[in-house]
C-alpha cells in the first residue's frame, strides 16, 4: 500500500534558508571566485587571472561595478562579455545588481595576467 503521507513529505517544498549578509570583502572574494569561472573564448583561462578586470566597486546599496577591458577591440564577444559578466555577477549572495564597464585604456597586455594564468598557458 502507498503512504500518501511520506510522499507529500518528500515533494514537500523546502522554504529557502537566510544567508548572513557577506561584508564587503566576502563579497569581492565571491565576485572574483564568480569572475574566475567565466573563460575568455579566445585564450582558456578565466577573464580574471587573464588581468582583463580592472576594478570591482562595490557600492553602499550592494550594487557592484566592475571596471574591465577585452584582449583587442576587435575581441568577437565585445558586445555579448560584458552583459555575461555583469550577469553572473549578479547572481553572486548579498549582489543587488552588477554594471560592468568596458574599457580599452589602460590597453590589456600580458603582464597583466596572474601567475597563475602565466603557468596554465604555458609561459613560465
């Protein structure tokens, strides 16, 4: 025989459970451990370590502003990368919203890539 009520137990929705708010610098290791998934499609290595974002601000109300740059201008996902970043961005606990500002000064160069990227890639 069925027991209707374990299965209504099981289906039964779970009610969210309250995050403590992230203090500003909890927020910007989450933003940048968010950043870090996101590949440039060009070069296989996360648009953070490649030194492609400036600046992360993030403002009183928890919106947050993040001041980045491509490889080269002519960079094919220049007008669809900055509403993906902004984007995933948002999604990060304690983020109201994201605004990301593309940039082509300061230009990106390679000695603006972590350690880390330098390794992945194959050039230290």
């Amino acid at each position: 025989m069925f027991n209707f009520a374990k299965w209504a137990d099981i289906i039964k929705p779970t009610p969210p459970t309250l995050q403590q708010p992230l203090d500003n610098e909890e927020m910007r290791e989450a933003i940048i451990a968010n950043l870090r998934t996101i590949l440039d499609p060009e070069i296989p290595v996360n648009i953070y370590d490649l030194g492609l974002v400036y600046e992360i601000d993030i403002k009183r109300d928890q919106k947050v502003e993040i001041t980045m740059t491509l490889t080269s201008p002519g960079c094919p996902v220049a007008g669809t990368m900055p509403r993906m970043v902004a984007h995933n961005v948002a999604k990060v606990p304690g983020v109201k919203g994201a605004r990301v500002h593309l940039v082509w000064d300061p230009p990106w160069s390679r000695d603006k890539m972590s350690l880390g990227a330098m390794v992945e890639l194959g050039m230290i």
